[in-house]
C-alpha cells in the first residue's frame, strides 16, 4: 500500500475530509489536476456560499474556521418573498440564539482549507488527474493522468458533480435539468445590510441577496444569486455594466423597499447551469463517494457544501473508528454503514430543494396563492419557524461527533 486512503479531487468537500482524516492520524493522499494558485484566484469560482451552523462546528473541529472567520458574515435575519411582496417569511435568529450560519466567499474557505493542509504531516497532495481506478479484493489503485498509480485500501471520490469516477464505477445516477442558470456576482450598496440575506422568487427562479463583510474602506457587500432561464442567462451576462447594474438596481430595488440603496456590481459575472443530480448508492468495493459526486443539488437552499461537509464528518468518525479497532478501513461493512447514515439526509434534501424550486418558480396563479398562504401561515407558526432554521442549520438528526459541539465562531 502506497498510503490509507486515497481523496480523488481537492475542493471545497476533498480538501475538508483530508484534514479531518489526516488530524485522525490516517495518512492521506489527495490528487487534483487543478493548481492551487488557480482555485484560488478571484476569476475561478465567483459564488459565495452560506455556511450552516452545523458546518461551522465541523471546519472549527478541523481547525479551520481559524483561518476564515474574521471573512464570514453572519446571518441574522432571512427574508423570503414572492415577486409581488404579498407575503412571506422573515426568520430572525433571536429565535434560535445564534446566527443561522455565515456568508463566505468561496475563494475566503479554499484558502482556509489550504492553511488546514499546509504542514499536516499525514497529507501528500499531488497535483495530477485521477482517469481511472481498480480493485482487487484488499486495495483500490488509482490511475493518474501522468501514468503513476497510488495504491490503498480505500479510494473516496469527491470529484465534484460530474464525476468521472462515479462512471467508472458504474454508479446510476439521476440528473434533473432544472432550465436555471444562476449569475452570481458581488454588488456594493449603499446602505448596511445588517446581516439581512434575501430570497425572492421570480418565475424564472431564485433571487437572492446574500450578505458579506464589508471591505477593509468599509463598503457594503452583498452576493448576488440570480436565477433565469438557460436562454437568457448569457444575455444578462453580456450585457454593458450600465445596463446590469440598472437590472440589478431594478431587482434590489423591488426587493424590501429599496433596504439596499443604490447598488453597483464589482468584479466578474458568473454563470452556473443549475442540475440536479443524486447517485443510486454512494458506495462501492473499496470505493466511496462524498460532496456533489454523491449529490449536487439545487442552490435554492444554500445546502450543498453543506451537505458535503455532513459527509466529511460521518465518514471520518467511521473511519477513525475503525481504525482505532486496527480494522480494514475499506471494509464494506464501515462504507455501508456510511450509506446508511448519510442516505436520508442527502435525499430529503435533494427531494425537498428540488419541490422549493418546482412550487416557487413558476407563472401559475393557483399556485402561487398556495405559496402565498403557505408563507403567512409558517410566518405565523413559531415551532414550524424554528423547525425549518434548525434543519436548515444543519441541527437535526442523529449527528455525528464533529457537529455535537458548539465551541465554534
Ligand atoms: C450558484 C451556486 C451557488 C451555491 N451556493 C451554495 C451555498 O450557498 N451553500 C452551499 O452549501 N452550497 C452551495 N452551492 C453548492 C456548492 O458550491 C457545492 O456543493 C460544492 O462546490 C461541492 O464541492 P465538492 O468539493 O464536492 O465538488 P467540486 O467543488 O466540484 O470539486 C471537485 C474537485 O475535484 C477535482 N476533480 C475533478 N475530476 C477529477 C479527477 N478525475 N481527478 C482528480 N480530481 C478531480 C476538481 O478539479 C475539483 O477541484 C452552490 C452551487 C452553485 C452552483
């Protein structure tokens, strides 16, 4: 054996579990065709993602939220409306104790997470391209674009939504065009949001506002996820920075009468077709899958690092685990035990965005009235209220070790 585990993709979700791995005492090799200068960059990934409480504890376990904290902006208060503002749901979490969770520029958690591995003695990553894997009955060997190969008893895939990795062990998954392409961007205002995130439903789907430090001048930020149809997307993309800020102005504007103030985008537009996609079974021999190569979801909810980050902390309680018992840990009792604990969160959530974004995003009346008196009536249902913020933080269900704490932020 080469190493204990091999991690095929260094992202937000495979650089977490090697930490988290390695700080167990597993030793740990991580492969990524992507440099790191790159992932880091402010052209490469535009999104700022909402962190849940629950994810909050497991980076802090990690030791990571050291190196993001003084970044993230806590959310304070949720507001989701539909087009015509007549009615919706305000959560505060004077009603919950703590902040729901944070808004973190994704480049702001890839550098925090670089910092977790720097000087992990138990890391090795390299930077290459894992094309292909096999098995024999006590090792997987993961082929590398270079024409080396790494041998251990377990390879975790976490290569991202489209992973090849997933093919090739020949995992059925499901995937749902949703017609959505989310722009993302960052937009200064003029007034303070106080910590205010923003979810608006247009027929073509989500509009949020999600907000983020200030810069060091002190100019209010927020993020900027707006959805439209696949058609359209690339019109607003291209349009002149004028007429997007007058787009935007028009959107934040109608959004809670104008809380924001005079708005202007800063830095590069994105654009992310949005999919849905859920793997059969997250397991095979010697071979498991975590993050959006076992489930990418919809972004309506801010729920897929998030996801992802639940992954990282069952499947390193299992494995450090069984580790401590000297036992096998690509055993396929260890990995089926991971499937079962992890199943019915990642489902519900998958199923539960996948209906948010079918009930809110679309022209029908009858539908929309039905929303409408949805909202009033959970606004007005303080233990369905706090039902729904727990979950979305990340705080029910049985939880694994790494989210029992609360000593985090
Ligand atoms: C518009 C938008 C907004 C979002 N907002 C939120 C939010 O607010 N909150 C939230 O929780 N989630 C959010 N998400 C979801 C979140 O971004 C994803 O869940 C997250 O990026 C998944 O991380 P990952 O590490 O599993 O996969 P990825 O980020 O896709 O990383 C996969 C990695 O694997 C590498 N790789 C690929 N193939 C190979 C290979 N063959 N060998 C080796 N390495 C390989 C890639 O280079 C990459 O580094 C959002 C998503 C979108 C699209």
């Amino acid at each position: 054996m080469d190493t204990e585990i091999i991690i095929a993709g260094g992202g937000l979700v495979g650089n977490a579990i090697a930490i988290a791995l390695a700080q167990g005492g597993i030793k740990v090799v991580v492969i990524d065709p992507l440099p790191r200068e790159q992932q880091v960059a402010a052209a490469f990934d535009g999104r700022t993602s909402a962190i849940s409480s629950g994810s909050v504890r497991i980076l802090n376990h990690m030791g990571v939220w050291k190196h993001i904290a003084a970044d993230s902006q806590p959310i304070h208060d949720i507001r989701v409306c539909d087009q015509d503002k007549a009615g919706f749901v305000h959560y505060s979490d004077k009603d919950v104790g703590e902040p729901f969770g944070y808004i973190i520029e994704n480049g702001v958690i890839r550098r925090g997470l670089y910092m977790g591995l720097e000087g992990e003695p138990n890391i090795t990553v390299i930077q290459d391209k894992v094309v292909d894997y096999s098995t024999t009955a006590t090792s997987a060997t993961a082929v590398l674009e270079s024409g080396k190969s790494i041998t251990a008893p377990l390879l975790i895939a976490a290569d991202g939504r489209f992973s090849k990795l997933r093919d090739k062990a020949a995992i059925p998954h499901r995937v749902i065009s949703y017609d959505q392409t989310a722009i993302v961007c960052v937009i200064e205002h003029e007034h303070p949001h106080e910590g205010l995130a923003l979810e608006k439903f247009y027929p073509s789907g989500p509009f949020a506002l999600l907000p983020l430090v200030p810069t060091q001048a002190g100019v209010n930020r927020s993020g900027v996820v707006w959805t439209e149809h696949d058609n359209d997307a690339p019109k607003f993309v291209a349009l002149s920075d004028e007429e997007f800020n007058a787009e935007l102005q028009r959107r934040v504007g109608e959004a809670a009468d104008n809380y924001w103030g005079k708005v202007k985008a800063v830095g590069k537009r994105f654009a992310y077709p949005l999919k849905l996609m859920h793997a059969d079974t997250f397991i095979a021999h010697r071979f498991v899958l975590v993050g959006d190569a076992a489930h990418g979801v919809h972004p309506i909810a801010g729920q897929g690092v998030n996801l992802g980050y639940r992954d990282v902390a069952v499947l390193t309680e299992l494995l450090l685990g069984q580790r401590k018992l000297g036992l096998d840990l690509g055993a396929e009792s260890v990995l089926k035990h991971y499937q079962r604990w992890r199943r019915f969160d990642s489902m519900t959530m998958t199923a539960g965005t996948d209906i948010l974004n079918r009930l809110f995003s679309n022209r029908s009346r009858s539908l929309s009235l039905a929303r409408r008196a949805g909202m009033v009536a959970v606004n007005h249902m303080p233990p369905l209220k706090k039902y729904f913020m727990k979950h979305a933080m990340g705080l029910v269900g049985d939880l694994p070790r790494m989210m029992q704490d609360d000593k985090a932020a």
